[in-house]
C-alpha cells in the first residue's frame, strides 16, 4: 500500500476563512461608519435645538449682544466680467412656504392699517394664529390685545411669539447718559427678512414684517421676532421731539445668537 500524499490544501491559505475575514472587517468598518455618523447626526440636531428657553415675563434678563453689519452682496459681484447668470449673492440659506409667504405679507398688511385696534383686525389674525401656527401672528395678536388694554392676554400671545420664534431683535433705547428710556412711544417698526433665489442670483426682499403701536419697556427695549435670515432695516421711527441715531441704521445685518441688539441712541431733543 503507498503512504498517503499530503493534501495540496494544507499547504494553501484557508481561502474561506480570510475571505470572512475581510467580510467581517468591511462590515465592521460600515458599522462604525454609521456609529459615528448618527453619533455627529446627534449632536448636531442638540445643537441645532439647543434653542435658549425665553420667558417673556423675564426678558429684561435676556442677553442679547450687539448685531453684527454684513452683506449679501458677494465680493466680486461689481466685476464687470461677472455675467448675470453667475451667482451675485450671499445665500442666508432662508426658504418659506408660498402659502406662508401669503399669509405673513396679508398680516404685514393688516399691521399697517390705520384700523389695526379694531375687532375685524383681531379676528383675521387670530384666524392666521390658529391657521398658520406662525409665531408672526400671534405677535400682532399680543399687539391688539396690549393696545386694547388686556395686557393678561397680551402676554400669553407674547409668551407664544418669542417661543416659536427662530430669532429675536431688540432696539434698546438710551439717552445721551447711556439711561434706557421707558415707556417711549414709537411708531411702527419695519424689518426686511430677506432671501436669495434662482441659486444665489436673485434678491427676494418682498418679505417685510411690520411691528405697530410700538413702547419701550422699564429697560427702555423693544422686542421683534423674526425670521432667521439675514436683515435689513426698512423703518426704524423717529417720535416727535426727538432724533435718534440707529446702529445699524440702514444695510444689512445679523445676530449672534438668536438675541440680536440695535442700540438707539437719543442724542438730543429737537426743540
């Protein structure tokens, strides 16, 4: 009887076990790879969230640093080889619904009205409130309620604006002292949030909000909620026997966090 060969497949790598192997390690890596992914997912939808939690009957305790000027206009938008096709602007990477676009521009308009203290006022933009959820709404709601001596009601509305409300804008008003001035009657503010379209070469600045019957605070402050986008003052009040000086006054700007300050500065009394 001859001896047995020696199997050739002793000598050979096992084929089958390292093709496991780096079966097992490429799955390894794709767990991982989602590990850490939803991981970074995570922490950023936190930070996203992370919004600071604002109590209106608190907010002369809010801290809300100066506004920062900016552009949305690009550097080299000016060069004359720049063709109109090519992007010319900034995107602040704001998007609003056509529907609440609408809505937002009709209360805008209801704003404005000489008959805002009215009850058919009330009643269209309590509908907008329930209808739209838009924190905008319930800002005008608190407005009327305040203005029609119901200040109970008026903070809930307030309460509900500056929690939904993606970002804040505060003017803050001093005299030459650097002393805030309460109780200061103002006229409407008006504030452009505006966005870009048609892939950075369009500028949409159609979306105005308006703010009426405004009056500083015992902080000598007012309070305007926003967009988050990047801004543009539109109508920034000038009371009867004052002048006061804006910063920013015109241009663009933003906010550093989602509390952004003007300051309004009454330099001196027209006489």
């Amino acid at each position: 009887m001859r001896p047995r060969q020696p199997s050739a497949n002793k000598d050979k790598p096992n084929l089958i076990d390292g093709r496991l192997l780096l079966a097992g390690s490429a799955l390894g890596c794709v767990i991982l790879f989602f590990i850490v992914w939803g991981t970074i997912r995570s922490v950023e939808q936190h930070v996203h969230d992370s919004r600071p939690v604002l109590t209106w009957a608190n907010r002369a305790t809010w801290h809300a640093p100066a506004v920062i000027k900016t552009t949305l206009v690009k550097p080299n938008a000016a060069n004359v080889q720049y063709t109109y096709n090519k992007p010319r602007y900034r995107d602040p990477g704001f998007v609003i619904s056509p529907e609440e676009e609408q809505a937002v521009l009709t209360l805008a308009k209801l704003a404005a009205s000489p008959g805002f203290t009215n009850d058919t006022t009330r009643r269209a933009v309590l509908q907008h409130a329930r209808s739209q959820q838009n924190f905008y709404a319930h800002y005008l709601l608190a407005a009327w309620h305040q203005l029609n001596n119901d200040p109970h009601a008026a903070d809930a509305e307030y309460q509900h604006a500056i929690t939904n409300a993606p970002k804040i804008i505060v003017i803050r008003y001093t005299d030459a002292q650097g002393n805030p001035i309460p109780n200061l009657k103002l006229d409407r503010i008006e504030i452009g949030c505006d966005r870009v379209t048609n892939e950075g070469t369009t500028l949409d600045q159609r979306l105005v909000l308006i703010y009426p019957h405004q009056e500083t605070d015992a902080t000598g402050r007012v309070y305007l909620p926003v967009y988050n986008t990047t801004y543009r003052p539109v109508s920034l009040p000038q009371p009867d026997g004052y002048h006061i000086t804006y910063a920013p006054a015109e241009g663009w700007f933003k906010l550093p966090t989602r509390l952004g300050t003007i300051s309004a500065d009454i330099s001196n009394s027209v006489e």
